[in-house]
C-alpha cells in the first residue's frame, strides 16, 4: 500500500512540474517530494518492526521445536505453533486472538470451550479434577486496556450472570501496536480499570504473560494446573508472575 502511495506521489510531482503554472509548478512537487520522504519513512519502520517479529518467532520457535523434540512433532505442528504464537502477540482482529488463547489452554489440557449459557464470555475454562473454572473475556487494545472497553463491560455483566465457583478472568493483548522489546516499559492497564478489577476480584493477564506460562509448562518448569489453581485465589487486578 505504501509502495503504490510513493508510486502515485512521483507521477502526480512529475505531472505537476509539466501541466501547472508557474507557481504550481514549484509547490506540487516540493510537496510531493516532503510526503514521499515520510512514507518512506513509514516504511522502512514497518519493514523493521516485521523484520523484528519475525526474528522474535523464529526465536521462541526453535525453543518450541527443542521442547517438543521427544514428541516427534510434525511439520505442519511447528507451522500451528508459528500461527498461534504470532496471533497471540501480534492479533490480526479479536476472532483470531480467541482462537490463539483456546488453542494454548486446550495445549496445556485444560477443558475450554465457549461460553454457550452466557451472552457476555469467550470461553469458559475448567481447572482439571477440581470444581474451579474462570470465565474469559479476551481483548485487543492498541494502547493500555481502559475501564471503558466493551469487554470490560462484558466482563462485568459476566460478573452478575456467573455461577458461584466461575472467576471472571481477562486476557488483553494490550499494546499491540508496539515492537515486543518496547511492552516491559509501557503501562497495561489504566488505574481506573486496576480499581475496577480489584473492587469486582476479576483477574488481568497480558498475552505475553499467558505465552510465558504456557512455555514455563511446555518446559516443565511449572505445573500449570496449580498455578492457575494460584491465580483462581488472584485477589484481582493485574497479573504480576513474581506473585505466584
């Protein structure tokens, strides 16, 4: 899209200098020439962030493979795990993220499905061999997350609809637009929606921190059942790993 841009600024900046007047004829194309500069610029970060997620993939990717080397993993499974983690950190639209979550928890084994009885969850997830369950509200957010997203709101009507042992959970890829190396220095979530989930007990998690839970596991590095045991007694708010 940006290549056919800087292509249309060039003919429109050579037409100008041929077809206007003399006035015209110097601004047009000096014009031309200052917007084709910033799309250039444009375009050489956008080939950099690509060029940083996919060396961030084929990164997390080898560790993958390595730890599944004794599984004799198919080819066609290391290219899931390639579309699920990318779907998980860099979301194309929400419907895509849903599914990068459903397939990580169903990873781990845990009993996901969707939240048929309820108007206002994505999925409901139950901890094996035990009574607990959360349901998930699953968001995308180009900045931090704020009180006033609609699955917020989902998540509090979830709150009122929920039976007694399901915990309202959240998980935001928050910050979407921003390279991977540059999400540890930013804020997630706004303190009015801190507020909110702590005063409702609802817990927050980013997609980073579920992709380093789910390769903790993978590593057997922890037991994931016991660590969303932990979560399930979460006091509320945003997620911080150290606290487990």
């Amino acid at each position: 899209m940006l290549t056919v841009l800087q292509l249309f600024l060039t003919v429109f900046a050579v037409y100008s200098a041929l077809e206007f007047s003399e006035g015209p004829r110097l601004y047009f194309p000096l014009g031309c020439l200052v917007a084709m500069l910033i799309v250039s610029r444009l375009d050489r970060q956008k080939s950099e962030k690509d060029k940083d997620r996919k060396a961030f993939l084929n990164v997390e990717l080898e560790k993958i493979r390595k730890k599944d080397s004794a599984t004799t993993k198919s080819i066609k499974g290391n290219e899931q795990d390639f579309f699920t983690v990318e779907s998980l950190l860099w979301p194309k639209n929400e419907l895509l993220l849903i599914d990068a979550v459903h397939s990580i928890f169903k990873d781990l084994g845990f009993p996901i499905s969707a939240g048929v009885n309820y108007h206002s969850v994505d999925r409901i997830v139950k901890i094996p061999h035990t009574e607990k369950a959360f349901g998930l509200e699953i968001m995308i957010s180009e900045k931090e997350a704020d009180r006033t997203h609609p699955k917020i709101l989902r998540a509090i009507q979830f709150e009122r609809e929920k039976k007694g042992n399901e915990k309202t959970f959240i998980i935001a890829s928050t910050n979407a637009r921003l390279p991977i190396t540059e999400r540890n220095h930013v804020s997630h979530v706004s303190k009015e929606l801190v507020e909110l989930l702590t005063r409702h007990k609802m817990g927050f998690m980013t997609t980073r921190q579920l992709y380093e839970l789910w390769q903790q596991a993978k590593g057997g590095e922890i037991d994931i059942f016991e660590t969303f045991g932990d979560l399930y007694s979460h006091p509320g708010g945003l997620l911080s790993l150290a606290w487990m």
